[in-house]
C-alpha cells in the first residue's frame, strides 16, 4: 500500500526528503486518529498533559523520528535482502537490551533460541532467489542497523512508560509530535508532495489508520508483557510483507513455496519456544 500512495501521489522512489515527508504525514494524521479514539472512549476531549509529553518526547525521538529518518535513508542506499536481514535484528536486540541492558527480564535459553529461530526466518525469506554480498556502508546497512536500534529502544521505553502513563495516549501523542517533527526534516531536506489526488489521499488516510491500531496496540501488550514476548512477533512482519506482496501480485509460487513456508516455520517454532509455558523444572529456560 505504501508503494500505491508512492505512486497515485507520484513520490519517486529514490527520492528518500519526499518519502519522509509522506511518512510525516501519515504519523501525524495517526497520532490525530488515536488521540480522537482516546477522546471517545473517555468521552472527553483528551489531550496529553505534561506528564504524558515528557514521556512521549523521548519514545518519538526512538520510535518515530529516530527509526524511520535512518530506515529510509538507509534503505536507499542498500540492496533489499540486506536491508530486510538487517532489519529482522531489530526484534533480536529489543530482547538482548531488555535482557541485558535494562534487565527487565532474564535472558533464558528459550529466549534466545526463539530469536535465533526467528532471525533465521526472516534471513530465508530475505534470501529466496537473490544473493547476499557482505558490503557495509555507513549511509546504507549502517543507516538501517542505527534504525533497528532506535525501534529496540523505543520498544523498551514504552515498555517502562505504559505502565505509567495510558499505552493509547502515550501512542497518539509520540505518533503526532514525531510525524510533524519528520514532516520538517523531510521538507528541509527538499521534499514535496504536489500530486495530491484523492486516491492518494485515501491511501496516507488508510496506511495512518493502520498505524494507528497496529502501534497502539503493540503499545498495549508491551504495558503488559515482557519484551520478549512481544518482539518476538516482529519476527512475522517480512515474512507477511513477502507473502502479501507475492499474492497481491499474483505470484502464488513465489507465496507459497518451499523457502518461504520454512521461514514460516522457523518463525512460529521461535514465537512458540518464547512463549510456550515451562511445563516442569525440568525444562529448559
């Protein structure tokens, strides 16, 4: 769908200032929507007071600002496979942080090998009739790995401040200030939107809703659970982007065959051995 908004609002694709002007856009408007939904459910206008800003600043500058700034300067200067691998780490070092670093949680073998299963799922999807070549430049995989990073820390952080402050506002608002703060940097970089039409229109409307729901809940679980056992579930994410795209397409064979099912595999074998219940002491952690 976002190749679809590229196109109906006639974005080239190597222009990196436009594309996070369109991501600008489509947080902001995000943000609107989940703070308007906020205010319905209370039945009230919500709005964030200063308790809620003070954590949302720093969970945008990750999240939105910080994530999606480096990924798409990133990816313009990487091929696909390498930024789809690259990518796939981002759930990997949320999980070693959370572990680690900030020692919300303990780094036990299911854990570890759960993310080692997943990793190798979405190394097989990201593989599937392409080559890898180990090049590394600052301005492209580097890029996309500070990316990675920057959504690993703010998976952290809104892990510790949901449960705080409400995951939903929390949401809305980091959504709201980081699209606008991306709308500037990408029209300070040049970027522009001036074919608007209302197809493209529909689309930013439909992808802001989206992210909207899929954000704010993800929100929600981290509020409630330990990294771990959501980041793990990123791990579906490229293998979902591959497949869709593949049917959208009309490519069944290339949805459906023998690499892509083994990454699914991998995949849900990992999210499974993370999240599965130890049914004695004898098992392993």
């Amino acid at each position: 769908m976002i190749k679809t908004g590229y196109r109906l609002l006639q974005v080239d694709t190597t222009n990196t200032a436009s594309q996070i002007v369109f991501a600008g856009i489509r947080f902001a408007l995000a943000g609107l929507f989940v703070l308007i939904f906020a205010s319905i459910q209370e039945k009230k206008v919500t709005l964030p007071d200063g308790k809620i800003l003070k954590y949302a600043v720093p969970v945008c500058l990750a999240q939105t600002v910080g994530q999606y700034f480096f990924f798409y300067i990133g990816v313009a200067h990487t091929s696909g496979v390498k930024g789809g691998i690259i990518t796939g780490l981002g759930n990997f070092i949320a999980i070693l942080m959370s572990c680690l670093i900030v020692r919300n949680e303990k780094l036990t073998g299911r854990k570890l090998t759960g993310c080692i299963l997943g990793f190798a799922g979405v190394v097989v999807i990201n593989l599937l009739g392409n080559s890898l070549d180990f090049g590394f430049t600052m301005m492209g995989e580097g890029f996309v790995l500070i990316s990675q990073l920057a959504y690993a820390t703010s998976t952290i952080l809104i892990n510790y401040y949901s449960k705080k402050v409400s995951p939903v506002i929390l949401s809305g608002t980091q959504f709201f200030i980081g699209g606008i703060v991306l709308f500037l940097i990408g029209n300070a970089m040049g970027g522009h939107l001036d074919h608007v039409t209302v197809g493209g229109i529909t689309v930013v409307l439909y992808l802001a809703l989206v992210s909207a729901v899929a954000y704010t809940l993800w929100s929600v679980l981290l509020a409630y659970n330990d990294v771990s056992k959501v980041a793990i579930f990123g791990f579906v994410n490229p293998l979902c982007s591959v497949i869709l795209s593949a049917l959208v397409l009309g490519e069944i064979k290339q949805a459906f065959n023998i690499g892509s099912l083994i990454a699914l595999a991998l995949v849900c074998v990992g999210i499974y051995i993370v999240n599965a219940k130890k049914n004695n002491k004898s098992n392993v952690e």
